[in-house]
C-alpha cells in the first residue's frame, strides 16, 4: 500500500514563488505532498492565480475585515479545518499569527524567514547583513511558534555577500536558495523523519540541536 500524501495548506500574501517551487516539485514527483489549499489574507494576491492555474483550491480571508488579530487567526482556523491540513506552510504569510492559530496547528507549521537565524528577526534582513559587514547570508526553515522567528531552526541555506550587492540582489539568491531549502524541510516532515516535540525539532528520533545546512541536493 502506498503512503498517503501528507495534506498541505500554504498561506500567502504575495506573488508566490515559494509556492510555485512546491508547485513544480509536486509536478515533478520529487516531492511528496498533497496541496490541498492555498490561503491568502489578500484577495489580489499573485500567488493565488498561480494555485488555480495548477488546480489547488484557493480561500481568502481578509485581515482588514478583523480588527482583533485572533478573531482573525479563528477565521484562519476554520477556513483550513474544511481541508484537514496535516502541513501547514507559511510562505510568505504576512501576518503576525497568535497563540490561537499556533496552538491549534501546534508542531505542524513551518515558516521560511530571510536570514540566517537567529540572526535578523523581523524584517529589512538583506540591508542589515550588508549594513554589518557580514560574510554570508541566507534563509531558515524552522517551526513557527509563537516567539516571531524564533522556533526551533530546521535547515538553513548560505549564500555569500558581495561587496558589490545591494539589498535587492541579495534578496534574489537568498530566494533561489529559499525554493530549494523550503521542499526539503517539507519533504523530512512528510516521510515522518522531521517532527517536532517538547519545544524542539527532531530528526531521525535525535534532537536537531542546529540546523541542517543546504547541499545543493535533497538530504538523504
């Protein structure tokens, strides 16, 4: 008997290119996922076209129809639970998400952050790695909890920093390197190696104590 595939909600606020490299991988049978919903806080977003164009069921809720932020994240709630998401992938989410949303999707959520945390919490991370002079730079899949950028780190991808790089082409390596590492997080969840338990991530049943760094290939 076949595994079933692990069913996956992506949440967006923009154009979607982490989205669309779980597109083409799922495509492409290199990654093993059930894109079930794509979910937007807003209805232009670009990256909605891209679920319809590949056959995903889109929903959009609208943050500016909520004046709380957790009667937002309820409604959040129960426009994934129609779905039963057993993966939750914040690609570009542009919203901060609380405990209600957290705790209901505990151990289950992924964020991709642009820098190499801890490094850079929150956001402008290009030009504050250029405005210190660092060597290196990249993104971080880790568990989303409730401290922003904060949860356990999963893997992480490098690119070095060029004297020459401004804030935006920094921020395009970055991203090719996002659309590589962020599959890959998904696909440890997916074949049960990755999980996530007493507040850290776990793989192969030891304790990922610092992040996996990007290979340029899957990990086997």
């Amino acid at each position: 008997m076949n595994r079933k595939s692990v069913r996956t909600a992506v949440l967006i606020s923009g154009s979607g290119t982490n989205l669309q490299a779980f597109i083409d991988q799922t495509r492409d049978g290199s990654l093993d996922l059930d894109l079930s919903v794509v979910l937007s806080n807003k209805p232009g977003a670009a990256g909605l076209q891209r679920a319809r164009e590949a056959g995903i069921a889109v929903e959009c809720v609208e943050h500016s129809k909520f004046p709380i932020r957790e009667d937002f994240d309820a409604a959040l709630i129960a426009a994934l639970d129609q779905y039963d998401p057993e993966l939750i992938i914040l690609a570009g989410f542009m919203r901060i998400l609380t405990s209600v949303f957290i705790d209901h999707f505990s151990g289950r959520i992924f964020n991709i952050h642009p820098s190499l945390l801890p490094k850079y919490p929150g956001l402008d991370t290009h030009q504050r790695a250029i405005d210190a002079g660092d060597d290196w730079h990249g993104s971080t899949v880790h568990f989303a909890t409730e401290e922003l950028d904060g949860g356990p780190r999963v893997i992480q991808g490098r690119v070095p920093v060029r004297e020459s790089d401004t804030a935006e082409t920094l921020a395009a390596r970055v991203l090719a390197v996002e659309h590589q590492i962020y599959p890959q997080a998904a696909a440890l969840y997916a074949s049960g190696r990755l999980e996530y338990r007493d507040g850290r991530a776990w793989l192969d049943g030891d304790r990922l104590d610092e992040p996996l760094e990007f290979s340029g290939a899957l990990i086997n």
